[in-house]
C-alpha cells in the first residue's frame, strides 16, 4: 500500500512540470484580437489574388516569408473571382478563413499555418496581414483587381521561366532569349527594327546626296557675294552721281518744307495736350522734350489707374460682404417679426381673460415651448461613428456630432484597455467645435442652434459598472463652454482594485438655453483586469516546455530522495517476521 502511494505520487509530480511546460503553448490569441479580426472580415465581400485549386488551400507563414501551395487541375475559383469571408476562426497554429463564392457556387477554405502556436498578444500580426492582402483583396478599384491578375500572371511567368531554366540547366537570359521570337508583339517589333533598318539606309544615302548638293550650294553661294561685292560698289558710284543731280536737291527742298508743316501741326497737338494736362506750354522748347515731358504725364496717369483699381477691387470685396452681412440680418429681421408677432399674440389673450388664467396660460405656453425645444433639438442631434480601433493598448475612437446637417464638432477618446491589479491610468475625452456657415443653414436649423447657445455647452462623463475600477475626473468644472473652432478635454484617473473586467461608459450631453440637458453620445469600453489563472500564465510563458520537464524530473528526483524507506534496525530482540510469500502472477 505504502509503495502504490508513492507511485502515484511521483506519477502526479511528473504530470505536474508536463502540464505547466505546456500551459503557454494553449494561451492562444486573445479573444479581443479575435473579435476585431472576425468584426473586420466576417461577412466582407472580397476578391481572389490567387487561385483555388481545391476545398482547402494552405498559406504558410514562417517568421517574415509568405508561401501559397500550388494547386493541382483546373482552378475552382480564378483569380478576380468575388467571394464573400463567411467564418473566421483561430485554432493551435492555424487561422482559417471559410469562404463561398458569390458569382462562382462553391465553399472552400483558406488556412493560414504558422510554424508555431499563435501567442496571446499575437506578435505576428503584421505577416498575417501580409499574407492576406497577398492573397484576397477589396477591389475598392477595378485597376486593384487588374494590378492582381498582372502580378499573378508575372509570378507564374517567373516561375517557369526558373522551371525550365533549370530542367535544361541553362540560364534564365538565355530561356527569356528561346521564348521572345515565339511572342507576337516580339516578331512584330523584330520586323519593325527590319524595316527601320532599310529606311535607315535610305536616309543616309539622302543625307550623303543632300551633304552633295549642300556643298554645291556653298560654292554657288561664294559666287553670289562676289557678285553682290561688285554690285554694292557700283550701286556707292551711282549713289555719288545723284547727290549730285540738282533736280534731288529741289525735291528734298519740298520734303523739307513739308516736314517743317507737319512738325507745326504736332506742335500744336502737343500744345493742345498740354493745356489738357494742366502742363507748361512753352513753344520755344525742343519737341523731344515735349514729348518725354508727356509720356511722364501718362505714366503718373497709368499709376493713377492702378491705384483706382485696387480700390475698386477693394470696395467690391467690401460690397460682397456687406451684402452678406445684410442677407443674415434679413434673415434674422423676419425671425424677429415671427416673434414679435408670437408676443403680441401673448399680449392680446393676457388683456383679454382674467389675470390668474392669463398667468397659468403663460406659464403652460412657457413650458410647452421648452418640452418643444428640448424634443426638436433630441431629435435633431445625433452622432457618427467615423472611427475606432485598438492601438498601443488604449481604445481609440472619434465620432461627429450632427444637428440634422450641420457639423457642429467631433468628439475623439483615449480609454486603456488592459489595466493590472492596483495600477492606475488616465483617460482622455476631447470635443473639437467646427465653424458654422450662418449663410448657407436653413431656417429651422438656424433656430435650433439659437436654442443651444451662441456657444455649446457640453458635459462629458466617465463612469464604471463595476465598484473595482474607481474613476476620479481630472476637470474641475462639469459643463464647459466651447466657441466655434476650440477644443476642449476632459481627463480622467482610472485605478483598478480588482481582477475581474469592467465596462467603462463615455456619455456626453449638452445643456441648451433652458438649462435642459440634451443626451447625445454614449459609448461603452471593456477594461480588461488581471487575475490568478492570467498571472499564473504570464509566468510560466517565458518557460519552455523542455525547461519544464527538467524541472519536472528534478523535483521528482528530490522527492524521491526525502521519501525513501527507512532501514530496519538491527538489534531487535524479538522473532524476525516470516519472510513474504512469494505470489506469482498469471498473465
């Protein structure tokens, strides 16, 4: 009986190191890694970059080097196929993609297999990424489906070109060289270079006649200025005899009187010119002068015209403005009237009944125009998610804030995801204020924003389901007052005095003109915690299994050290107990 217990106690502190050993090798990727692979492509709509030959295709992945298997047969789905990701599912040391096609039927496959089992925090996120954007794509683009079959049909070029090249042991230049005149688009540029050959040669033998008859124009050309040589000097003689001739001299007598006329009519214009220009006439004076005396004149005049003309490009910007200025406060004026129109209707009915009525008509119309403000402005603002996503171990998001169509600002926020035992950590809620075109708003637009304020009045909180995680604001004031264009954060101090998760909740609300408060965003995070069975595995994953087993016969050896029987003593003074019978056993 004694040795049956010890039997199965070393038994059990072998079972023990086994198990620890193996405990990080089935941690597995995190569930919230798994969550945000399956919220992105389950039920995505996707095109093929590869072909798929069979039910299931393998996608090895080790360390940075992305391979696929090549199929065998007639491909079942071709690439540029849509198909659409129907499950995503994480297990040991493979991620499976189940896929159907969309205008091909059919179900298959994609395994993505890694050389080893995936880790929590799934370090090889980046070359599983790789892996799937080498081998399905959005095709937001019809040029990104093109771009997919052009590398496809360059990958499987390349490969047999490397095939044959080395079945017939040659090299890959001289492959390229035996298949090129089997291209088309080669032979057709082959002949090409044939023809542009012959027509090379018919263009040198003209250049060489042209080079010919170039020459032969040179000469003929030094022939012409020998001539022209003679002719210039036979044209300075004749110049020389009519100087002479007495009947020249009487015509240029007439030319010169006819000058001196038309230089007194310019006289005169230009006297008149400098009347114009409140100028100083002075006849006694060259006409050079004159004239350079007016063209400084236009100059001025030029200058003058510049100026005038920023001043009416200035005037004209001034008159948009004030035209603008002027369509608003038109568009305020018939608001005003409405509402001098709504009092004086509350005037007449409290002249027309008795006091006491006329007070609790008041008071009931007041109330009902709050109810109403506060109804319109619920229903006319509402929030878009633009973005949200997990990064560097925070929960990031941003989200625009609408009132019907206008953007009034965008709300951003920063929450930790993962915070350990007695740990604290902040978090940050931002709200950004966007300009308002007060043209461009409708009416009834133009009035909700009346009824929140000139300027926004917003409250943001952050509150945790659970009494583990204490929340304590950073911000002394609950509202904040935000003008268009500015910013403003609130900041909190998270600390976790637990170990089991929480949910966090951002709720952000406005107060409008009534001191009403209006809810318009609430978003919920989940705060992972630390506890026993995480600890106990964040240990134990730097350990490997064989160190594990070592350890796992060490601290066998050791108890079987302290646990051995001891000895029977020698000087006992009574019989010596009968020796065990001896049981043979029957197989």
């Amino acid at each position: 009986m004694h040795s049956n217990c010890i039997c199965r106690f070393r038994v059990l502190c072998l079972m023990l190191p086994v198990f620890f050993g193996a405990l990080p090798g089935f941690a597995g990727v995190s569930r919230a890694i798994q969550e945000q692979y399956k919220r992105e492509y389950e039920n995505k709509a996707m095109f093929l970059k590869v072909p798929v030959h069979g039910e299931k295709q393998f996608v090895h992945i080790s360390g940075q080097t992305v391979r696929v298997d090549q199929g065998v047969g007639a491909p079942r789905f071709k690439v540029g196929d849509q198909i659409r990701i129907l499950l995503v599912d994480f297990a040991g040391d493979e991620i499976k993609f189940r896929m159907s096609g969309i205008g091909t039927p059919g179900i298959f496959e994609f395994g993505f297999k890694f050389d080893a089992n995936l880790q929590e925090d799934f370090p090889n996120r980046t070359i599983f990424e790789r892996a799937i954007q080498s081998t399905l794509t959005e095709g937001l683009k019809y040029t990104e489906i093109e771009e997919a079959k052009r590398s496809f049909v360059e990958d499987q070029f390349e490969k047999s070109v490397q095939e044959i090249a080395g079945s017939a042991s040659i090299s890959r230049e001289s492959v390229l060289k035996s298949i090129a005149p089997q291209v088309p688009a080669y032979r057709e540029a082959q002949r090409d270079i044939d023809n542009l050959k012959g027509r090379l040669q018919d263009v040198s033998g003209q250049l060489a006649q042209a080079q010919a008859e170039n020459r032969k124009l040179e000469s003929e050309t030094k022939t012409q200025q020998a001539e022209l040589s003679r002719l210039k000097s036979a044209n300075a003689a004749l110049q020389n005899k009519i100087d002479d001739s007495a009947s020249q001299i009487s015509k240029l007598g007439e030319g010169l009187r006819d000058a001196k006329g038309t230089a007194q009519e310019y006289q005169r214009e230009l006297a008149n010119l400098q009347r114009s220009l409140n100028l100083k006439v002075d006849a006694g004076r060259d006409l050079t002068a004159q004239i350079a005396d007016l063209g400084q004149a236009l100059r001025k005049l030029q200058k003058e015209n510049e100026t005038l003309g920023s001043q009416i490009s200035s005037l004209r910007v001034n008159l948009d403005s004030q035209q603008a200025a002027n369509a608003r406060l038109l568009g305020n004026n018939e608001e005003l009237k409405a509402l001098n129109g709504k009092l004086q209707a509350t005037i007449n009915t409290l002249t027309s009944k008795e006091d006491s009525l006329a007070r609790q008509f008041l008071d009931l119309k007041r109330e009902k125009e709050k109810l109403e403000d506060f109804s319109s402005s619920v229903a006319a603002l509402h929030t878009q998610i633009e973005e949200e996503k997990t990064e560097a171990g925070n929960h990031l998001g941003r989200a625009n804030v609408y009132l019907k169509s206008v953007l009034l600002g965008s709300l951003s926020w920063s929450i930790p995801e993962h915070i350990n035992h007695n740990e604290g950590k902040s978090g940050e809620v931002t709200f950004s204020a966007e300009s308002i075109d007060a043209i461009r708003i409708s009416p009834e637009e133009r009035r909700l924003l009346r009824i929140l304020g000139n300027k926004l009045k917003m409250r943001v909180s952050l509150a945790s389901t659970s009494a583990a995680i204490q929340v304590a604001s950073e911000t002394d004031t609950p509202y904040r007052e935000i003008a268009e264009r500015d910013h403003f954060s609130w900041r909190w101090s998270i600390t976790n005095r637990g170990s089991r998760d929480t949910r966090l909740s951002i709720t952000a609300q406005l107060l409008n003109k009534h001191a009403g408060e209006i809810p318009v965003f609430r978003q919920e995070n989940v705060v992972y915690a630390s506890n026993a069975v995480r600890q106990i595995r964040n240990y134990l994953q730097p350990i490997p299994l064989v160190t594990g087993i070592f350890l796992g016969f060490l601290l066998f050896g050791i108890v079987g050290i302290f646990r051995r029987p001891k000895k029977t003593s020698v000087h006992r003074t009574g019989p010596a107990d009968p020796p065990a019978p001896i049981i043979h056993k029957k197989l």
